[in-house]
C-alpha cells in the first residue's frame, strides 16, 4: 500500500509550507489549538487556488464532544454540501451517541451529503465505546478512512490498539494514524503496527510581529498569549516525509 502523509492546517501559509513539504494531503480547519473546527469560506478557497493537494475539510462545528444538537447537525450538512460545491476533494466529520456508540444514522446522512466525495471518520474514533465493533459499523457505511490515535491521548501510546486495527482493517479502509506523529513516531509505529499513513499538524510557535503590545487583556485561552501564532514547521514536514518514505523498515 502506497505510503500517505496527510498535514493539518489553519492558514493559507501553513498549507502552501504543507504542500511545498511533501504533504501528499491536507485538512483544512479553523482553530487548530483547540483541535479544529470547520474552516471559513474564504479560507478554503484561497487554500483551493494556492494548492493542488487533495484537501480535506474539517466538519466541526464547535469545540468539544461528538454529540450533537439537531441544529449543530443540519450545520454539518450544510457545510458539506457547501465544501463539496467548492471543490473540496474530501471531508472528514464524526458523530457519536450518547452512549459512546457511533451514531450510524446521522453518520450515514453525511456520508450521503458527501456524495462522491472522500470520507474520514476523524477522532471521535478515539473516544467511542468499543473501536473493534466501531471498525466494522464504519466500513459497512463505505467510509473511506479512519483517523486514530488507538485510543490514547498520542499515537505511541496507541499502538497495540493501531496495530489490532490495521490487522482487523485489512484492505478493507484506510488507517490514518494520527496525534502526536513526527518523524521519529512514524519510524516506530510503522515498526510496530506496519501503518502506512499518518496525519500531523507539525507546527510550531511563532512570535507576532506587533511592536506595540498592550498587556493584561486576553482574548482567548487563559495562559496563551496574543502574540503567538502557530503555523506549519517546514522541517518537522520534511523529516516526517523522509521517515515515510524510508525503503525498509532496517534503514531507520
């Protein structure tokens, strides 16, 4: 199977650093501190015209769970059919019960608003009730992709779990393996689980470049300073892109 690095993105700069990296796909999000919410309009399509990467975007409508009002769902549908219309090559959503199961009603609806449309069932995976039944629910719905940790809080922390998954998985779907990848996580968990696609942010911390800087206002997360911005590290991409495309596992 052929290997896959798929980057997580919040910028128009972070995307082109992305591409120009090696990322062979991108997922197009908001607010990626708070791990993602679905993207503005404008910022997909700038996305779109300045790159030539498959993009997936984030159907997210607020931070935190996986279960959703009724209002926060025709939200979803929406946006999928928005994205869709704006050339968005996949989406990736997820929605859960309140019981930890998937919910495979809705989750059946989305994957029917995304059409022909690539689907990625993201990280509500990773905090479902039994990932092994959840496996097989996902694919009877034709879902293209999982994204996973294994069920912990980063993928080396996941990797039994990962490596039941790929086994159980087969050709059948798509194990993207995600949440604390970089270069030297890749060489491991491809060791250990024999995964061949993985998704990671790699950003970094950068400093704003106000000289002006007005002190003890917060407009945000409590701790986070206005002054950071976080974007794409061009380094950590390229290392994990070499890691991937390392020949044989006895070179690493």
């Amino acid at each position: 199977m052929k290997t896959k690095l798929e980057v997580c993105v919040d910028s128009v700069e972070s995307a082109v650093i992305a591409q120009e990296c090696g990322a062979d796909s991108l997922e197009i999000c908001s607010n990626l501190i708070i791990g993602g919410t679905t993207p503005g309009v404008s910022q997909f399509k700038h996305i779109r015209k300045a790159c030539t990467a498959e993009l997936y975007v984030l159907i997210r409508p607020r931070y935190g769970d996986f279960l959703y009002t009724d209002a926060e769902f025709d939200m979803m549908k929406e946006d999928i059919w928005m994205f869709r219309k704006l050339g968005a090559d996949g989406i990736t959503a997820g929605c859960l019960r309140a019981d930890g199961s998937l919910d495979l009603g809705r989750m059946k609806e989305l994957k029917d608003c995304a059409g022909s449309l690539r689907f990625t069932l993201h990280r509500a995976f990773d905090v479902c009730r039994d990932p092994y039944e959840s496996l097989e629910e996902t694919i009877s719905l034709g879902i293209d992709r999982i994204l996973t940790s294994g069920q912990a809080a980063a993928c080396t922390e996941g990797t039994e779990v990962l490596r039941q998954l790929i086994a159980q998985a087969g050709e059948r779907i798509e194990i993207l393996v995600g949440s604390g990848v970089n270069a030297q996580a890749i060489r491991r968990i491809r060791a250990e689980t024999h995964a061949v696609s993985f998704h990671m942010s790699g950003k970094q911390r950068i400093d704003s470049k106000m000289s002006y800087r007005k002190e003890g206002v917060n407009m945000g997360l409590p701790g986070l300073s206005e002054f950071d911005i976080f974007r794409t590290d061009p380094e950590e991409i390229r290392k994990a892109k070499e890691a991937l495309l390392a020949e044989k596992e006895g070179e690493w």
